[in-house]
C-alpha cells in the first residue's frame, strides 16, 4: 500500500469514505461514538474524540477484524501540512466492546513535539487544525470528526491573584460514574509494581494482572460539584477528591475515581471540604483564599472496615478549566516565576498517647504544590511537599521525602490520564539539591497553625519559585533518569495544589495497628505567574 500525505483542503488519498456508508453519531457515556453500516462490504470506523494543547485522541477499527488500524496525525500549519506522528489504534478503551466488538482499538497522540516541526507548533499563536487519518487498502482516509483545531499560544492563569475562585470537579459529564454515564477505562502505560527500575502504582487500586483496577464502572452517585450554581466548562479551577483505593471500595468511596465523595463546605461534616473566602484573616478582603480541609470524623465506616487515604487539590489544568497552556520553559521572555501564599490554618493533635498509639507515634499528612510539563509523550509531574509528612524522619520536622515513581491513572475522562512520571521532593531536599541555582523553598512547620493565637505570626509562607531554574536543576542532577528534559520549549499543562492523609498512627514509618480521625486544613492565596 502506498502511504503519502495528505494534500490540502482536506483531501486525502484514495478518496474519502463512500457515500453509501450510512453514518449516525449517536451519545454513549460521555464519548460520541460513530455507528457506520453497509449491507455490502465491511467498513473502517472512527471517530476523533478531542484535540487540546495535551492530547488527540479517538478510537479507529474494522467491522470485520480484530487488528489494529494505523492512524497518523498531521498539523495544518501556515507553512502547510505537517505530520507529526502515526501509531497503531490499539489502546485500550472500555466502551468499543459494542461498536468494535473489542476495546483494544482507541488511539491518543500526546507527543505533539516529536519531530521539529511538532516543537514548531509552540510558537504558533493562531489556532492549529489538527487532523487525523487512517490506514485503508485504497490509502490514507480522514477520522471521522476530524479535524479539530488547538492554540498553543500560553494563556497564563486564568484566575490569576486568585480573584474569582470559581472551582468544579474533573470530569466534564456530570454525570460520569453513575449508571447514566459509567466511568470509562482505559489503558494503564506503566508496568507494575516496577517500571524501567522505577516504582510503579495505580490510582485506583493494584492488579496484578491488569496493572489498574478494571472493577466496578457504576457508583452510587458522581459526586459532580461546582461553586456555582451552573456547570462551568471553561474558566474554573479543576478539583480533584480522591479516595484509595478508589475503585471496589464501598466503605470509604461512593463516587467514581477522583470524585470520590461529596465535597461539602469545609466543617459541615464531610471529608473533603473547599470553599473561596476572602481573605479575612490578615485583612485583605479584596483577595481569596481557597480553603481545603479534610477531616474524617465522621468516617467511622471506612476508618474500622476498610482503609482510606483521601486527596484533595485543585489546579490550573491546560486542558480542563484553564484554557490552554500556562506557560513554557526553555522559552526566553516566558512567565515561569510562580508565586503564591499559603496557610496552615489547621491540623490534627500529634499525641498519639490519647489514641492508645505508643509514644512516638505519629500521623500521616502532608500538603503540596505539583507543576505538570509535558515531554516524550509522558506528563511529568513534580511533587513540592510544603507541609511535610515527618513519619519517618527522624531529629527534624522539615520532611525528607525524595523518590522517583510511576503513577498509572486509566480514568480516560479524566484531567489526571493516564498518569505522570514523577518526582517527589520535600521543599527542605529540593532546596539543599538545588543551591547552586539559587532555589529556596522552606516548609512549614506542623506545629505553627492559624488556629493557634501564639503561632498565628508564623503559620502563613509567601513563596517565589523560578519554575525554569527548579526544572533545570533536575536535569543537572539526573532525576530524571533517562529522560531528561530537552532544551526545546516544553508547556507547563498544570499548576495544582494539594493535600493527603490518613487514619493511622505509624512508628518508625510502619503503621502500628492504631487508627483516629485525622485533620489538614490548609488555604492559598495570590497565585500567578510573572
């Protein structure tokens, strides 16, 4: 078969789909699925789901077989077509059992700077048409749905100071999760429990045979929220509220992965609680804090029947509420100061006596900041830990976190799939690797909170973090192994706060058999990239 590019206007080799094929898109789930037939021959069927500055992807297969259809993604530049990429349609994607009659037929393309003329695209500021063709014996046949244009062009935040505070949670159906719209699944790119060397998990939950959790799809309730009254699908802070294990775990989740339960306002009773206040505290009404809490007080059921460990964080996320890339590194002139305050307003007693917990004993928590840039095809995500998790640390309360892992996340709805290869540092480690670049990044201390009148001075941080200098230090130091970054721009896709703990009591980092309800209270404010 001779494989050419496509020519302009759309038109491909071989021609285009025949007339007599009969085409309906009909809605299942949250996807748009094409339904083609023809009584006379078997047929290629596609659809391209979704173009943004992460991702295009969609699912492509023949009626008639079982194989892999090659798909190949060209950008329609000013400087003409372009192609970027090609791979075979074989991801897994749980909702093609009925269409394709097998699920193994979804495509994502997520290295848009695969070759120069990819790396060209970032310093495009017009819309780029994005197309995607298939394989068919008489050549090269657009996707259904395609094409579908992307801006590269950096946005900044769009909330920056944080002076709106509009927030709603990740997946864009309201109703995803619930027997309306089951959660889709899809493919899990990191093998575990070790990948390349590298410690590997799941959110969700393990398998040892899948990787990822393929459990149950349909929850009680989707856990669906936002801080206005309507469902926003553009400019908002994306939210996360997630609960491990987050699939087959009744007692302590009755939502769909990342929306685990309810979010509520922070002391109303539920476990994970946010809301946008001004900020009263240090006399400055005219600016917001974002206030996230979780308290498990009430989470009798999974604290004795189960374990749970909740998360909570939300972000300025390229491709859900922030309206395209924040920003580039390797890019001269680009904003990659990130500033921003932050508050230990609140945290759970350390006295494990009280509990029946040996002395010594001490809780799990921590709260952090998590940058998202993107190269290889591969999210990268950096874990900044502000207040530290000090299970394990011992003669100092500055955390000494600093691990490299995998992390697969087969959400495919989701802002978080399908997972990130990842550092984690506490700011106190990330400070003392990176000297020589000139980065500071204190942590808090646990113990000085707002609630407290005798700490209150010391319980808030200004920080000023130069993503580019922060970045190029991991690279000076290898921590990314063998990927480092490149010296192309490469797009900061997010900026996320969050916060994680659990209900037990640990002695010298292993759990001591004790559990009590725990508590984080935490609040940012004045976030913004110069």
């Amino acid at each position: 078969m001779n494989i050419r590019e496509p020519l302009g206007g759309g038109h491909v080799p071989g021609g285009s789909v025949p007339r007599s094929v009969a085409c309906r898109i009909a809605a299942a789930g949250a996807a748009a699925i094409l339904l083609c037939c023809s009584s006379a021959r078997a047929v290629i069927i596609s659809y391209h789901d979704l173009s943004d500055p992460v991702k295009t992807a969609g699912w492509v297969c023949a009626t008639d077989s079982a194989a892999p259809v090659r798909v190949y993604l060209y950008a329609e530049t000013p400087a003409g077509w372009k192609l970027l990429d090609s791979q075979w349609a074989d991801k897994r994607r749980e909702d093609l059992q009925s269409v394709c009659g097998g699920i193994n037929h979804a495509f994502r393309f997520a290295d848009y700077a695969a070759t120069s003329d990819g790396v060209a695209l970032y310093g495009t500021r017009e819309p780029v048409p994005m197309h995607v063709y298939f394989e068919s014996p008489t050549g090269l046949l657009p996707v259904t749905g395609s094409p579908r244009s992307v801006s590269f062009a950096p946005v900044g935040l769009w909330d920056a100071d944080l002076k709106v505070g509009r927030w709603r949670t990740d997946y864009d159906n309201p109703d995803e999760g619930t027997a309306a719209a089951p959660v889709l699944l899809g493919e899990c790119p990191f093998t575990t429990p070790v990948s390349d060397g590298y410690y590997a998990f799941s959110g969700g939950g393990p398998d040892p045979l899948t990787r990822c959790r393929y459990g149950n799809a349909i929850s009680p309730r989707s856990n669906a929220a936002s801080s206005d009254g309507a469902w926003p699908t553009s400019s908002f802070w994306a939210v996360i509220a997630n609960v491990e294990a987050a699939i087959d775990n009744p007692l302590c989740v009755n939502g769909p992965p990342g929306q685990s339960l309810p979010i509520g306002l922070p002391g109303a009773g539920e476990v994970f609680g946010l809301v946008a206040l001004p900020d009263g505290e240090t006399g400055h009404p005219g600016r917001l804090k974002m206030h996230m809490v979780l308290n498990s007080q009430n989470w009798t059921g999974c604290r004795s029947g189960s374990y749970g460990g909740p998360y909570l964080a939300f972000a300025a996320q390229a491709d859900r509420g922030n309206n395209g890339v924040l920003t580039y590194l390797n890019s001269p002139g680009a904003a990659t100061t990130l500033r921003f305050g932050m508050t230990l307003m609140d945290i759970a007693n350390g006295r494990p006596e009280l509990y029946g917990a040996p002395p010594g004993a001490k809780r799990y928590s921590q709260s952090h900041l998590l940058i998202e840039i993107m190269w290889g095809g591969v999210k990268r995500w950096l874990f900044v830990e502000l207040v530290p998790d000090v299970r394990t640390v011992t003669g100092t309360a500055e955390g000494a976190v600093d691990v490299h892992v995998r992390f697969n996340w087969h959400m495919v709805n989701s802002m978080l799939h399908p997972g990130a290869d990842y550092l984690f540092k506490s700011g106190t480690v990330l400070s003392a690797q990176c000297q020589e670049e000139g980065v500071t990044i204190p942590v808090f201390d646990r113990a000085a909170t707002y609630v407290n009148p005798e700490t209150r001075t010391r319980s808030r941080r200004d920080y000023v973090i130069d993503l580019q200098r922060v970045f190029g230090c991991l690279n000076r130091i290898g921590a990314w192994g063998a990927a480092p970054m490149p010296a192309h721009p490469v797009p900061v896709t997010s900026i996320m706060f969050g916060m994680e703990q659990d209900d037990r009591f640990y002695l010298n980092g292993e759990f001591t058999g004790v559990a009590a309800p725990n508590a984080l209270w935490i609040a940012v404010d004045s976030v913004r990239l110069k």
